[in-house]
C-alpha cells in the first residue's frame, strides 16, 4: 500500500477520437473569431455641416459671450465707452458753438488757427488780371506761330488759348494725371527740381499745385503761383492752405505768362528763383514767356525748368507728330515743341541740362548771362 501511493502520477490517456474533437473544436472556434473579429470597411465620414447664418451668429454670439465674461476686456470696454461719450459731448458743443456764431457773425474763437485762416481764404477771391496791350505779344505770337509750323517741315499744332481747356480739366485733372506720373517717375523729377527754389520764388503755370508737397518752407520766403485757369489757381490754393495754414507770404495771381512782364511793371515786384513744369508747351508764346522769366529776375538768379517736347528719337517723334492735335484738344499741350531750340534761342545761359525718358522731358537751370 506504502509503495502504491508513493509512485508518481501516470498520464490520463484519453482516446484518440476525444483529442481529435478537440482539436478540431479548437480550430473551428478560431476560425470563428478571426472572422467575427476582423474589422469591417468604415463607411465615409459624414461632411461637415454648411455654414449657414444661423451657425455664424450663434458662433459670433458664443465669442462675445466668452470675451464679454473676460475681466480686462469690461475694463477697456467701460474706458472706450467713456472716450466715445466724451468725443460725441465735445463735438456737439464744437457744432452748436460754431452754429451760434455763424448766426451772429462774431468771430469764433473755438476755432483752430488754420481754419479762420482756410475761411479767410475761401472767401478772399483771386484777382482778375487787368487787361493789357497784348499787341505786341500777339505779333510775337504769329511770327512764333509760322516758324514753329513749318520749321523743319514738324507737325506742330498751331499756339492757341488753352485757358478753356485746363478750366474744364482742373477738377479732374489730378485724378488723370497721377499714374502717368507714377509710373514715369515724374514725381521724383519734380522733388528734385523743387529742392533748387529758394528765396522769394514765382512758379508759372502752377496748376493744380503738384509741386507742393515737395515745397520747402525752410529754404523759400516767398512764394507767388500764377496759372491763367482760375480753376486750377483754386485748387491750387485748397492744396497750399491745408498743407502749410501758418505760412503767410503766399499770393495767388490770374495771368498769362505772355503777360507777366507788362504784369509786374507797376508793382517792380522781382523773383530770386522763377520754375515752371510742363508749362512751355501750353503756352501761345513760349519764347515771349521766356523774355519776361528773364525780366522778372534779380541778379543772380535762376529759371529752373522741367519740361518736355520732342524726343532724341524719330521714331518716337513720329508718333508724336501724328497725335499732336489731339494731345492739345485733350490736354492743351503742344508736345512735340522743340523745346531745347526754344531755350537755345531764348539768350538765357545755361547752367545745367538734362534729359529724360528717350529725350523728350528737358530738365534746365538757367541764368541772364550778366549775372556770376
């Protein structure tokens, strides 16, 4: 019995159908399991929901609601608020103060400087030129007119008033013009020419003012825009009075450069520094203008000039040539003068010259030749 129970376990032997089924059992369930247990194709995402207003606003209304719960956002809030109440206050006392004195006439001392001085302007009108014997201008004119129509045999439209055509312009003029200049760097040429003014200074067809946000208080004391467009003379003025209200030695004139000479003979008035740009085109005389630059003068003084003309190339004077008339009827310049025959033939000496954009935009100093 003592040996019995101490010998070691025997293997349970089963029959060989009962380990088969179970095996075969076994392999069944695995079978079953890879196949219940391998994933199924996904089906595609469903596509996000539209924005529609309804969405939007509640998301807007669900920031502000956020930021609104923001401390620092109340703080800056309440501040802002405050300031908005306080601007519209002081702007509706601004309003009824200037109501009340527009009402009585008096003087309104709430206002700035700059905008008494604005008012003064506006309702100081420009002073029409007095007529004046222009016989021998108009002579001058004539003779001008034959030589430069049939010099050479070029195509140069006839000189004619061009005041008509720059009145209908003026109000548009900067609008038309701002690209052309932009993009031929016009602006940049008229920088450099407006660092030659000094001292007590005339510009000649000024325009609409185009030269004035080059213009330097510093170095000019005086300065006087003549232009025979009223129109263009007022646009001018708006342009100088907002851009320089507390500067006083300006005068605005109505004239023909033709004319100046005749012009300035009561007043002797003189200039230490005459400019012009793209003005010798326009006018009936250009050499005449030039004669009375030359008159107007003080010693050692100088003409600067930024104009343009014919170019250094004939294929680009062709087309000038053939668009002459209509470049006068559109924009009331002869394009295709000569203008360096013209200088050349003026008796003024020249300094410094320069040429620009194939030779058609002329850059000069000038001076008479008895001053240093």
């Amino acid at each position: 019995m003592y040996n019995l129970l101490k010998r070691s376990p025997q293997p349970i032997k089963r029959p060989l159908g009962c380990l088969s089924q179970n095996v075969l059992l076994t392999s069944s369930a695995r079978l079953s399991l890879r196949y219940f247990s391998t994933p199924k194709p996904s089906r595609p995402p469903a596509p996000p929901p539209k924005n529609s207003f309804k969405t939007k606003y509640k998301q807007i209304k669900l920031g502000w609601k956020q930021l609104n719960e923001h401390p620092s956002f109340r703080t800056w809030a309440s501040f802002g608020m405050i300031l908005l109440y306080v601007a519209t206050a002081y702007a509706g006392i601004q309003y009824l103060n200037d109501t009340k004195y527009k009402a009585t006439g008096d003087p309104n001392p709430y206002k700035k400087k700059e905008d008494l001085e604005k008012e003064r302007l506006e309702k100081t009108q420009i002073g029409e030129i007095k007529d004046v014997n222009t016989s021998k201008q108009t002579e001058n004119s004539d003779a001008h007119k034959k030589c430069n129509h049939d010099k050479d045999g070029l195509n140069v439209p006839a000189p004619r008033d061009t005041t008509d055509i720059f009145d209908g312009l003026a109000r548009e003029y900067d609008n038309k013009i701002w690209f052309e200049e932009l993009s031929s760097h016009i602006w940049y040429r008229r920088r450099q020419l407006m660092k030659q003014i000094k001292g007590d200074a005339l510009e000649v067809s000024c325009g609409t003012g185009r030269n004035i946000p080059y213009f330097d208080k510093e170095n000019i004391t005086s300065i006087t825009f003549l232009d025979s467009s009223k129109t263009m003379l007022e646009i001018a003025r708006e342009k100088f009075t907002k851009k320089y209200p507390e500067y006083e030695k300006v005068q605005y004139v109505r004239g023909k450069a033709e004319d100046l000479a005749q012009m300035a003979s009561h007043s002797g008035q003189k200039f230490d520094t005459i400019f012009e740009t793209f003005g010798l085109c326009s006018h009936e005389d250009p050499q005449a203008a030039l004669e009375n630059f030359k008159a107007l003068l003080r010693p050692n003084g100088r003409i600067v000039l930024l104009e343009h003309g014919r170019s250094s190339y004939d294929s680009l004077n062709q087309t000038m040539d053939k668009k002459a008339e209509q470049r006068v009827e559109e924009w009331g310049c002869r394009w295709n003068l000569d203008i360096d025959a013209i200088v050349q033939d003026s008796g003024l000496e020249i300094l410094e010259s320069k040429k620009y954009h194939f030779g058609s935009t002329y850059y000069y100093i000038l001076k008479r030749n008895d001053d240093e």
